[in-house]
C-alpha cells in the first residue's frame, strides 16, 4: 500500500456479474449504470464544505433515472443546448429554473431568449453576443465564461483554454466586456472558467478560483463563482483516484481567503463514468499473421472515446472472470474503420470465444450520449440497476 494517496476501491460490476449476464442476455451493446455508485459520488462532493452550489454537466450522461437521483441529492443541472434545457425541464417537472445553468458555446440567439424565458442562469463568454443582440441581454443577470489564458485536460480534444480554444472571453476583452454589459445595464452576477477534462492536479481548481475572485473583485457585482468541471477518474489499472480530500482543502483555503463569493462546480465525468458500464457479446475471435483480435458486437459507433481520444477504458470478459487474463488480444468493434478499436494489446482469458460477454469499464461518461448509428448499427440499449 502506498501510503498518503487514495487507493481504488473494488469496482461495483465485480460483485453484479450474475445481474449484468442476465441484462446483457437481453441483448447487447447494452450500457449499464449502477445508481448506487453514483449516489456515492454524488455524497463525496456534498461532504465538500466549500462548495455553495454542485452542477451535474448533464452532457456526460442526461439519462433521466441519473438526472433525478442526482438532483434528490441536491445537484443542479449544468446544459449546453435548449435541446439540454428542455430536456431536464421534461424529466424533472417544476425543478427550480434557479437550479439550472445555461453555459452554450457559439449557441444562436434563439437559445439564449428561450433560456432567460426558463428563467435559467445564462453564462455567454465574448462581447460580441452582447454588441450583436443587445436586446437580448439588457437590463438581465449574467456569469461571464472567462479564458484564463492557458489549458488543461486528458487529450488535445478536451482542453478548453487558451488562444487556440473556441471558448470563454480572452483577458483583453475582460474591461471591454464589463463596460458593454454596463451600458446595457446587465448584471455580471458570476464568473465561471472550465479550462478541460481531466484535470488530475488537485491545486488547478483553487487556483483558477483565486485569478476569478480577483476579476470578481473587480467588477462589483458578482456573487457566484464556478470553478468549472473537469474532475478525473482513474481510467487506467495503475492511475490513483483524484485525491478529492486534497482538492477540499485547497478549496476551504482558497475561500477563506475570498470569503464573499459563493463557489460553484460542474463536473461530468466525475459523477457518472465509473457508474456505467458496457456490455457486448464477442462475436468472432481470430487471429491474423501473428495479432489475436477479439471482435466485440459494441463498436467506435457504441463508445467513440478510444478512437477520438485514444482514451483507455479497463475490458473484462465477464464470462470467464474466474480464468487468468494470460493472453494478449487486440479488441476491436464490427466498423468499417481501422480505428475501431477499443484497447491493444489486452490481456484477456486465453479461452475467450464467440459469445462470451465483455465488459467495458468506466463507460458511463461521454458514452452512450456519444453514439451513433454509423454503419447503420443499432444504438446501444441502456439498463438502471437500483
Ligand atoms: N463545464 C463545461 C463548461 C464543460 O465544457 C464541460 C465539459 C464540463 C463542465 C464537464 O466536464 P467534466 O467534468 O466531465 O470533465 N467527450 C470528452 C469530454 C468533453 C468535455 C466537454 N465539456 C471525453 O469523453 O473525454
């Protein structure tokens, strides 16, 4: 045991392989979200005593039985679209537009004039929505989306500062920003940033917190500050949990030293990713001048992240848990890309065969609302477990 860092804890499908073998015998590719797991999550935040107000980034993962576990437990809902907004306005009937953020990017008006008539809190991140369509934004309560200048994430894909990223206000638009809203008598009311996803240093958080407590400062009037999403999760064997103990003390520290702002977060993945599974039955198992492949019926339509972020997600042959994983095999999906492929190199039971079912670990984020139907597969059933 290595001392002083969060070791992972037994992952919750060990203990339901009998349930997942009866759910995936109902047909496959079949995502599956343990909502005890997610309740969990959602506590380790609540025990976070800095936090004011917790956001669910519903894009990670807007099923409704996620969505209304999460919100018993006092989350709000962070979306990006009307299609998002209308959504959990139709899975939680009479939820507080209070308790919902609009954070859209390059979103059309039209968007933003349905937003401030739901009554949701808007964040716009440049000055020109505000020069463009002044009526819009006149005389309302905003957050500003800030670009701190720089980046951060598990890939190119997800990092969202800096010069070459499409979002948030540049520094050297902030004094133009704040005058514009002034003139159209609008009240900046937050200042968020969310610089990428997975972000594995706990002190980014209390820092970002710190450079928007001093634009706050500045502006007046503000009383909410979001710190953003972003939290990591240990997708591979030998990554750590995000060490959430030292993030809420950088966080306490942090607001004690900035006592006036209510703090906001908005994490996704975090919440939901190791909830979710999913499952596929091996269709064809070859082996090709010298390369085994294990063929999954869950292709890059079913789960895009290894091809578009080269992302590792843990593959278990839940059929055969009990047998060594002593063989190397390449896990590939049914598409006609070269890039289908899930995970190289991946030790497996050497009898693994047709019709064994695989698990694909830490699925529930980014995974089913991802899909797709390319090459006219079917999209991936989804299944709850209490
Ligand atoms: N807030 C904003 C403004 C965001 O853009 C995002 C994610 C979040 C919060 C939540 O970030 P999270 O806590 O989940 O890291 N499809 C990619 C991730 C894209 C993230 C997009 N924005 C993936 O599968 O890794």
């Amino acid at each position: 045991i290595e001392h002083g860092r969060p070791q992972r804890a037994e992952p919750w499908w060990r203990g339901e392989r009998e349930r997942l073998l009866a759910l995936a015998a109902h047909g496959t590719p079949a995502y599956v979200y343990h909502l005890p797991t997610l309740r969990e999550r959602a506590r380790s935040l609540l025990d976070v005593e800095a936090i004011d107000r917790r956001y669910f980034a519903i894009k990670a993962n807007p099923h409704p039985a996620l969505l209304c576990a999460l919100a018993a437990e006092g989350f709000g809902l962070e979306c990006v679209s009307l299609g998002e907004l209308e959504h959990v306005f139709e899975t939680l009937p009479g939820l507080d537009p209070a308790r919902v953020l609009f954070t859209p990017s390059f979103a059309p008006r039209a968007e933003y004039e349905a937003a401030f008539a739901l009554g949701v809190t808007v964040t716009i991140d440049n000055v020109e929505a505000l020069r463009n369509w002044p009526d819009v934004f006149r005389g309302r309560a905003l957050w500003l989306r800030i670009d701190l200048g720089r980046g951060d994430g598990h890939h190119a894909k997800v990092v969202t500062g800096g010069a070459a990223s499409k979002f948030g206000l540049p520094l050297s638009a902030f004094d133009a920003f704040v005058e514009h809203a002034h003139k159209l008598d609008a009240r900046i009311s937050g200042i968020h940033a969310h610089l990428g996803s997975g972000i594995v240093t706990p002190a980014h958080w209390r820092e970002v917190y710190a450079e928007l407590a001093g634009f706050a400062d500045s502006v007046g009037t503000v009383d909410t500050i979001d710190i953003g999403g972003g939290l990591p999760i240990p997708y591979k064997p030998d990554a750590h949990p995000f060490d959430l103990a030292a993030w809420a003390a950088g966080l306490a520290e942090i607001k004690a030293a900035y006592p006036r702002y209510a703090l906001a977060v908005e994490p996704g993945r975090y919440m939901v990713a190791e909830c979710g599974v999913l499952l596929a039955h091996v269709t064809q198992v070859v082996e090709k001048q010298g390369i085994r492949r294990v063929g999954l019926d869950a292709g890059m339509n079913a789960l895009m992240r290894p091809t578009l972020y080269d992302a590792y997600h843990g593959i278990h042959n839940l059929a055969r848990i009990e047998e060594a994983t002593d063989t190397a095999f390449d896990v590939v999906g049914p598409i006609c890309e070269s890039g289908d492929v899930f995970g190289a190199g991946r030790m497996l039971p050497a009898a693994t065969a047709e019709g064994d079912v695989a698990l694909v670990a830490d699925a529930g984020a980014y995974g089913f609302v991802m899909a797709n139907r390319y090459n006219l597969r079917a999209l991936p059933r989804e299944d709850v477990l209490e």
